[in-house]
C-alpha cells in the first residue's frame, strides 16, 4: 500500500514524467526504478522504526550507563530547518535556446506583476515570457547573482516584477524592478539604476526578540514531552545538560511529573520565527522535589544557569579526590620515571598510602571500571554530557562499583594501589572534557560558585521578574513582560 501510495504521488508530482509523453517502454522502466527506490527506503524505514521501538523497549528494561546520556544526545538534534521551496526540476535552458526569438508580449506596459514559478520555468524564461529581452533579462540576473542564486527559486515561489517601455527597443519590455521574497526572513530585491544598469540586494524583515514559555506534564520521556510542548529542540537539549547536575533522567523522571520552559524566540514582524536565544528559566517538577534553573551572566560574562538562592547548578568536581595526598606529579611535560624520556603526563599524581579510599570527584555514572593497560586497575566516571573523571592504579574498585552504576560525590569508588605502569602506590588522577584530559588546575570553567554582594542582588532581581511574569501566565504563551 505504502509503496504503490509513494509511486503514485512521485508519477504525480515528477516534473520529469508531468511535462511531456515518454515512450511507453522507457515510461515503464522508470516506473519500475521509481518502485524499487521507494520499497528500499520503505524497508529502510521500517528497520529505522522497528531499531527504534526496540532500543525503547530495551531502556525500560536496564541499560543504565546509557539512559541518561543518550537523552542529552538525543537533545542535540539539530533544529529543523525552515521550509525552503522545492527547486524547480528543469535545468535552466542553454543560452543558445534563449537566443531564439521569444513569444511575442501580451503585457501592457508599465507594469506590475504578480508572478509564480511554475514547473519548468526559469527566471530567465520567466522574464523573457514577459516580453524582456534577452540580453537585459541575461544581465539582470548576473547582477541578481552577486546576491542570490535564482537556479533555488522553487515552483510556486512568488515575486513582484515591474516592467516598463524599453527606452531603446519599442518591441521589449524593460524591468524596473522585481523582488522574490524567498523565505519568510529574506527578500531579494533587484532595481534599475540611473545608469541603466541594475543594483540587487539581500532585505532581511526586521528581527524582535521575543521570550516564549513551553513545557507540559511527562507521559513519555521528558526528551518527547519537551518536543511535543514546542521546546526548541537544541533549547531542551541546554535543559537537560544544566538539569544533569542534579538529577538522574533515568531514576528521578516519573509519570506524571512537570517540565516548564522559558526562552527567548526572534521573530518577524508577521510571527515567523527566526531563531531562538536563550533559555532564560527551566523547571522540572519531580513528584514532590522542584528544580528551578535561572540563567545569569556574570559581569565578566560569563554565563550559567544557577537555582533561586544564587548557587551554579554545575557542582564543582573534587580537585582533590582523596584524603592525606600530596601530589607528586602534576599536569605536563616530564621525564617518565619508568621510560626514562619526556613524555606528556596527562593527569595529576597523588602519593598516598596503599589502600587510601579515593572519592568520586563528583555525582556520575561509572563508565569504566576494571583492569586498562598500564592505567592497571582504572575507573572511569562520566559526570554529565562534558565532564568526566578518571582514577588509575588503584588496588581494587570499592564494593558495587560497575560499570552503569550511579555514584555521588565523595562517595568511595576505589583504594589506591600501584597496578598497571607505577612506581609504587599513588593514584593518577585525570579530568576528561569531552573525553580529553585537561589541566585540573587550568580549567575555565566557573563551577560550583555562589553569587554574592551586589551580583546576587541583581541577580535575585532578574529571578523576581521572571517569576513574577510566570504567574498566571499559562504554559505556552509569549511573556511580553520580559521582551526587549
Ligand atoms: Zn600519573
């Protein structure tokens, strides 16, 4: 059903088969090409759907490790695009073709028209239908060129062309101007200039900035409740990331519980939208536990999203992850003391005693959690989406610690040892962003801070406002009190 459906719209809708007779045989042959493409991507989706469904059925099931974190991937899909008319199939006639003498015009001049792309047509035969010459209608578009290519104009596409008497040919028609709004945000526009020759530039319609508010109460996931209220996905995906600080997507999130969103939405003057900004106020509502996240921009710039009393909801990570330690190797360039050449040392090195409890350095899941080459006994904890710790020759993992298990900070995940390349027991001690090692002491980012004296007192109004704009104003609606 599906594939005879899908033949029948593209017999349809193809220009190539719409426009003119094809000889039966080859008619058939296409057809024929037509249906195989359209049952290998029917058997493609079906995979896609089954694969998906099935991977769902799985997490409800266990996959510990990867519930959590394949929510926020999930929530860097990339936003879709705006819909762009659909090219015209035909390729654009040969200058040769052009060249032949056009049809003769019907248009009284001057005019004013109001044209639409049709199948087959180009701008260049379009101008030419209208009585324009061809060596004007040839440099008008070179000059539109320089802006915007008309090979995308779609079928369907709109556009006003202004024609009037040629000063130098009483048979043809000359353009005075045409403008093609090409998407709701963009209109190219082309006009003659005094010289006779033409100017073509880009209007962008004018941008506001407007704050928009979405959420609704968790039946699915919160991932598909986000996207079902109308959060923007790449917004939600910010969400989920300044929530994963402080709760376990995969524990926490019950039928039943809440997500509310606000955020800044550009848009023109006829409510298109063209972009979003920030997420300027997030609450999750757990049973009955409220997270609420406000964003701040420090006046150094830096920006954050932090709860109501000022504190960063990104706790700091333990820079020093076990009790009694000196370090005995920092981060950098040293000379091995086993290989006996300058190597990279990528971590920092704490002397302790053997048996030492070592601390998860923050809240996380236990990536890793056995035996890793010359790391010898390693664990590995991954914090959030960015962040992840890593503590290695240790002497045995502490007790229940496994890969997918969850962790809290300073809770006893492993005891120090010498296994793997060591010199005797100290543990080795790595930050990852995004899996590469980084300096511990050298990290930028602003973790686990409280905002205080003048900077908490701004901020605390900046937390009144919005909470003061929440009230009453229901789940999807534009916040005009909080606009530019
Ligand atoms: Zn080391």
């Amino acid at each position: 059903m599906m594939f005879l459906q899908r033949e029948k719209q593209i017999t349809v809708t193809s220009p190539a088969l719409a426009g003119r007779p094809l000889p039966t045989k080859k008619a058939s042959r296409l057809r024929f090409a037509w249906f195989v493409l359209g049952s290998v991507f029917g058997a493609g989706l079906t995979y896609y759907v089954v694969s998906v469904i099935h991977n769902d059925a799985e997490y409800s099931k266990d996959s510990r490790t990867t519930r959590a974190f394949a929510l926020l991937e999930s929530a860097f899909k990339p936003l879709p695009a705006l819909p762009v008319p659909t090219p015209a199939a035909e390729p654009a006639p040969a200058p040769v073709a052009a060249a032949e003498p056009a049809k003769p015009a019907k248009v009284v001049l001057p005019a004013k028209l109001s044209l639409s792309v049709k199948s087959g047509d180009t701008l260049m035969s379009m101008l030419m239908d209208k009585g324009v010459g061809h060596d004007e209608a040839y440099h008008a578009l070179e000059i539109m060129k320089k802006v915007y290519n008309p090979r995308k104009l779609g079928v369907g596409q709109a556009m006003e062309l202004n024609l009037d008497k040629s000063k130098d040919d009483s048979e043809k028609a000359s353009i005075t101007g045409l403008s093609i709004a090409v998407s709701p945000l963009k209109t190219i526009a082309l006009a003659r200039t005094a010289d006779d020759s033409f100017s073509a530039k880009e209007i962008k319609a004018p941008i506001t900035k407007g704050v928009s508010r979405a959420g609704g109460t968790i039946h699915s996931s919160l991932y598909q409740t986000g996207i079902d209220s109308g959060i923007p996905a790449q917004l939600l995906g910010e969400v989920i990331n300044a929530l994963s600080y402080d709760v376990d997507f995969q524990r926490d999130i019950k039928d039943g519980d809440e997500i509310d969103v606000v955020y800044e939405r550009m848009h023109t003057d006829k409510n298109v939208t063209a972009g979003y900004g920030n997420v300027l106020y997030a609450s999750l509502t757990l049973g009955d536990r409220d997270i609420t996240i406000f964003r701040h921009v420090s006046p150094d710039g830096f920006s954050g999203y932090y709860n109501a009393k000022g504190e960063s909801v990104k706790k700091a990570l333990l820079r020093t992850p076990i009790n009694g330690a000196h370090i005995t190797s920092s981060f950098g360039m040293r000379m091995h003391p086993l290989l006996g050449y300058s190597k990279m040392h990528k971590g920092i090195d704490f002397g302790a005693l053997a048996g030492t409890p070592i601390y998860a350095a923050g809240d996380g899941v236990i990536a890793e959690a056995g035996p890793k080459g010359t790391f010898g006994n390693y664990v590995k904890v991954q914090h959030n989406k960015t962040y992840a710790t890593a503590y290695a020759h240790t002497q045995r993992f502490a007790r229940g610690i496994h890969p997918g298990v969850h962790v809290k900070q300073g809770q006893v995940i492993a005891y120090v040892g010498s296994t793997g390349r060591s010199t005797g027991p100290h543990l080795h001690y790595e930050i990852l962003v995004n899996g590469n090692q980084v300096n511990p002491s050298g990290v930028k980012f602003r973790t686990g801070q409280t905002l205080s004296g003048r900077e908490l007192a701004s901020f605390k109004r900046e937390v009144k406002h919005i909470e003061t704009a929440l009230t009453d104003a229901p789940r999807k609606t534009e916040l005009a009190s909080l606009g530019n």
